[in-house]
C-alpha cells in the first residue's frame, strides 16, 4: 500500500507541475504571479477523491480508491486535467463541479487578492477554490466559504482538512452573504446568478471588489461604497451552476433559436439574450447586436446602486441600459 501510495503521489506532483505550465503558458498569471504557487502547491486530486466523467449512455465514476491500478492512474491524471470535473449528481442533474482549474486561476488573478484581505467565496464546491485562496493569503481564518448543501460542506471541511486548511465552511444561502464573518474585501462567486445580491455589497467594504459569474460572463464589480458598485464584465465565457436556494429556481434558457447564425456568432449574441432577459426579444437584441458592431462581453458592464442594478453596453449612463432582478 505503501508503494501504491507513494507512485500516485509522484504521479500527481507530475501532473500537477505540467497542469501549472500549462495554465502559465496561456499567460494567466501575468498581473499576480503569486497564484503560480498556490497552483503549484494546492494538491487538487485530494479534494477530487471520485468524479464523473461522460460516456455513451451515461456517466462513469472515477475513484482514487478503486482496486484497479490502471483505474487510480486514470483518476489522478484526470485530476490534474484542465477541464471542469463533475463531483455530485443526482438523477442525472449536475449538482456541484470543481471548475476548470485555468478559469479558477483567471478568476482568482482578476479578484486582485491583497495580503490581509478576507475573502468570502460563494459555492464551496470541493473546497480547493477556498484552499487556493488559504494558501495565497497564508492564514486560514481570512477566508470563508458557504455553501447551501450540508453533504457539500461537509464534504470540502474534509478535504480542506486533508490538504492541512481549516478556512471557515458555512452551510446557507450563499445570496445571503455570511454576516457573522463581515466585513470582507473580496467576494467571489464560483455559482450562476440572475443578480448581484444586496448582501455581498452589504458586506464588502468600500474599495472591496465582487467576482461573480453572470449570464454567461464573469463581472468585476468595484465597490464603491455601501449600496454603490461597478465593473465590467472579463472577456472570457464562463458557464456555472445555478445557485440553489429554497425560493431559487433555475431561470429558463433563452435560445436564439429561429435566428439567422452565421459561424461564431451565437455565443456572444447568447450572451446579450441572456444579459437582458426579460427586456429585449431574440430580433431585438439581435438587432441591437448587429448596429453597435457585435459587442463582445468587455464592452458590458453592470451597476448598483440607489436601490436599482441594471446592465449596460458601454456607459452606464448611455441609452442601451436594461434592468436586472
């Protein structure tokens, strides 16, 4: 047992040290090299022990405990492998995921993580997001994590406890922030939203920044001050599982089905269908789309503030402008 163990551990420090060069080659961490380590260091195979992978007709679970030697190999390089990895379902429906580890390090370096910030990170997933962000800070008690499901926080408690991290694991309604644990500088959200909750601005502090996947983007909000913030949306796409909570449903997809799609076209235009929901009709937005030159997602943005959230292209104060929930 003894070898066993000592070959899959060489064998994740390998793929863990390929992962990093991988994700450095893509320049990710340009602006905050210091996640680099964190990388390097989290063991995210710990906090993986099973997951599912696709395959005709279903899913196939791997399992670091499995009695097959070729079995563990294949689940601790499928640990290290960048793509997001499915770690909970029920009948069928995904119900939590460890991302894909190159968009975590894009999120992580756009969260502009300073030494002594508290961070209040929103879907506990597995836990290795909140031991990344333990492990860049360097004290465990900087960082809290929430999530709605007991399984699932007790199940990243465990693991962080593994991987030597013991960050704060709160079981609620990640909507609701974790007032007991605020002030914070940091909020990052790691779950789909319709919004931008009050309570995450309630409970950052003025010049604190909110990380939160929207749509079907990534939106940086500055806080400005109690009930005030603004951002933009980052280039990339990014795709997550909705936020559960008791009166939460997930919102239907809007298709752009119907409309002309000329190749590449119908991802950003999904993204403006999917940004003003409820305001403007597939024609409409796609109307809208072609006549200000096929804005991609950095040219939206969203503000908060006076009571009110809406979504914009370009200039918050300019005439494409549209609610929010």
């Amino acid at each position: 047992m003894g070898a066993y163990d000592t070959g899959i551990e060489a064998l994740a420090t390998a793929a863990r040290a390929a992962l990093v060069r991988e994700i450095e080659a893509e320049g990710t961490w340009a602006e905050d090299p210091v996640w680099r380590e964190a990388f390097a260091t989290v063991p995210r195979h710990l906090f993986v022990p099973y997951y599912y992978i696709g395959v005709r007709g279903g899913h196939e679970r791997r399992w670091g405990q499995s009695p097959d030697p070729g079995a563990r190999e294949r689940w601790v390089r499928g640990a290290y492998a960048d793509t997001p990895l499915a770690t909970r379902l029920r009948d069928g429906e995904l119900l939590s995921s460890s991302s894909q580890p190159s968009l975590m390090a894009l999120m992580l370096t756009a969260l502009r993580v300073e030494d002594g910030d508290r961070v209040l990170e929103v879907g506990a997933g597995t836990g290795y997001n909140a031991a990344l962000l333990a492990h860049r800070l360097g004290n465990d008690d900087l960082v809290t994590t929430v999530d709605l499901d007991p399984e699932i926080t007790e199940s990243a408690r465990q693991h962080l406890a593994a991987a030597g991290h013991h960050p704060a694991v709160v079981t609620g309604d990640g909507a609701r922030g974790v007032p007991e644990r605020a002030p914070f500088d940091r909020v990052i959200a790691t779950c789909g939203l319709p919004t931008v909750p009050g309570a995450w601005l309630e409970q950052c502090r003025p010049g604190g920044r909110i990380l939160t996947p929207l749509a079907t983007g990534l939106l940086a909000l500055d806080v400005r001050g109690p009930g005030h913030a603004e951002g933009r949306f980052l280039p990339t796409a990014a795709y997550f599982v909705p936020l559960r909570g008791a009166d939460r449903a997930e919102p239907e997809a809007v298709s752009p089905s119907g409309l002309p799609d000329p190749a590449g076209e119908r991802e950003p235009l999904g993204f403006l269908l999917d940004l003003t929901r409820g305001a403007l009709g597939p024609r409409e937005a796609r109307a809208l789309w072609e006549r200000e030159g096929r804005p991609d997602r950095e040219r939206y943005g969203v503000t908060v503030g006076d009571g009110h959230t809406w979504a914009w292209l370009d200039d918050p104060q300019g005439p494409h402008a549209w609610p929010l929930p």
